[in-house]
C-alpha cells in the first residue's frame, strides 16, 4: 500500500493532503463536486439542502430522485426548489431528516455539524429511541463511539464546513454500522 499513488486532487484550492485525499475520494465515488472555476472551498460551510444532496449521492439514491420532484414533503421546498427531490427523499424516501416542529426545513439554513451527523448516524442505522440523551452531544457521542468522527474536531453546534462533511462522508464507509 505504501506504493499506492493517490490521483492528484481535481480542486486547485485543497492544499491539505489529508483533505485532498478525502475530496478526491467522494469525488470519483460521484458524492461531491466542485465549482465551475475548479475550486472545492473547503473552509466553506453547506447549508441544510446541499447537504441532503450529498446524502443521497452517498446512499446510492439517485435513480430514486424522480419520484420525488414533485412532492411537497415542506412548505419551504416546493417543487421548484433545485433540492427538493433530495430533500423530499430523504425526508420521505428515507427517514433521515424531518425538519424542524413548525413543518418547515429551512433548507438554505446553515448545516451545523450535529445536524450532519444525526442524518449519517440515520444512514448507518440508528434510530433517535437508540441514542436518547440531550442532542446534540449524545448524537455526536455515538457518532465518536461508531468511527464517525474520526479526524473530526467538530463541535455539535458549530456550522459544518464542506472539507470536514467530506470528511464525515468518507468515514462513513468504514463506521460502525446498528
């Protein structure tokens, strides 16, 4: 394995090689892309619909997606939004996410890290009544305890930035499974 050489990154601005790495990874997996000017931004933080759709590109859910165009799962992702068949699968198809008490989504609201992981915890699956305790802090527990977290430094309440949801996408792969 120590021969193995890794394609250089297709983003020009991923200048940490262990970033780089996992970019490159859930890029050719087809979880993650870019920008037109071929940049990654990995300090940039993902809202809520952006990354619904990375869920379900690492789920394997696209053939799913046209099922979902047209429905109205919440009031705040109509079927114009350009996230709501991945917002609707994963709320409907899925069971990952169901929004907040009011019925809305707020899907252009900042992702916070244990927002990410309550939906990856869901992925691997775990169920809310198999955590319990005070959110976020168990969830992120739990996510630390399966793998999850692994090179992770994030705290539960904080905006999750697109290098550390690459991060979590990749640890994904190989974390503890329910």
């Amino acid at each position: 394995l120590t021969g193995l050489a890794l394609p250089a990154s297709a983003f020009t601005d991923v200048q940490d090689p262990s970033t780089a790495v996992d970019v490159e990874c859930l890029r050719l997996l087809g979880v993650l892309d870019g920008y037109a000017d071929g940049s990654f931004r990995p300090d940039t933080v993902l809202n809520r619909a952006q990354f619904c759709k990375m869920a379900v590109y690492a789920m394997n859910g696209e053939s799913a997606l046209g099922l979902y165009k047209t429905i109205t799962v919440f009031p705040d992702v109509r079927g114009s939004h350009w996230a709501a068949p991945y917002v609707n699968l994963a709320a409907k198809g899925k069971g990952l996410i169901a929004g907040y008490p009011d019925g809305s989504f707020h899907p252009e609201e900042t992702i916070t890290a244990g927002q990410a992981v309550t939906i990856l915890l869901r992925l691997l699956g775990y169920a809310d009544s198999d955590i319990g305790g005070i959110w976020p802090e168990s969830y992120m527990a739990v996510a630390a305890n399966t793998g999850l977290l692994a090179g992770v430094e994030a705290d539960g309440r904080a905006p999750l930035t697109r290098g550390e949801a690459a991060r979590l996408f990749l640890n994904l792969l190989r974390a503890d499974r329910k």
